[in-house]
C-alpha cells in the first residue's frame, strides 16, 4: 500500500522583516522645500528585498495654500502564500512588482485645525 508524507510548517511567529529610510528636506528658495529620500525593505519570510527612490516637492503659495507634488518607485512584495504555498498559482520565482507613480495636489488649511486636500494620482 502506498502513502503520501505530508509535512506543515507554521511561519505565522516566523516572519522578520524590515525597512529603512533616507530622507532629506531642502529649502532652496522661500516656500519652496524639495525632499529626495529612498526607502528599503526587505522580508526574511520570502528573502524579498527592494530600494524605492522618491521625490517630493511643495510650494506654499500664501499662508492657507500649498500646492503639493511627488513622484517615486513603489515596491509590492509577494506574499506567503503567493510565494510558497494556499494558492493554486504559487510561485517560487515571484519577484516584488514595480511601479512608478506620480501624484499632485493642492491643499488650503485656514485653521492650523482645519485642512482640505485635492490630490490627484498616476
């Protein structure tokens, strides 16, 4: 007679992970600030690891408006059961998916309570 082993591993205590960021505000003129920064993560669970660029700009244009600008390289890790197993389509060989993305605004605060934001995003 035959019989099929079947071995369980449970990882829900098992993760590590991590992530760090460089960040740097500039002032170049009055009202102007321009942050460049970079961010890493990576996760022990599916040994992922990624660097994420970015910059943001903003302009307050008078006491009670800004406007708001950013662009970057967004990571997205693969998850457990993606990566290893749960899911028919498991794969071992995912990689973290990649995007560019930009956004823009305007906000008006005027109350230092009080703000409204319109953002749009790509």
């Amino acid at each position: 007679s035959a019989s099929a082993a079947t071995t369980t591993q449970d990882v829900r205590d098992a993760w590590t992970g991590g992530g760090a960021w460089l960040h740097h505000r500039w002032a170049p003129g009055r009202g102007v600030t321009v942050s460049p920064g970079v961010r890493a993560d990576w996760t022990a669970l599916t040994r992922d690891q990624a660097v994420s660029p970015y910059l943001l700009a903003e302009w307050q244009v008078s006491p009670a408006w800004r406007l708001r600008a950013g662009t970057g390289r967004q990571h997205q890790m693969a998850t457990f059961d993606q990566r290893i197993g749960g899911s028919a389509g498991a794969r071992v060989d995912l990689e973290p998916q990649r995007a560019w993305t930009a956004d823009a605004g305007l906000a008006w605060q005027p109350r230092p309570a009080w703000r409204v934001r319109i953002d749009a995003y790509y």
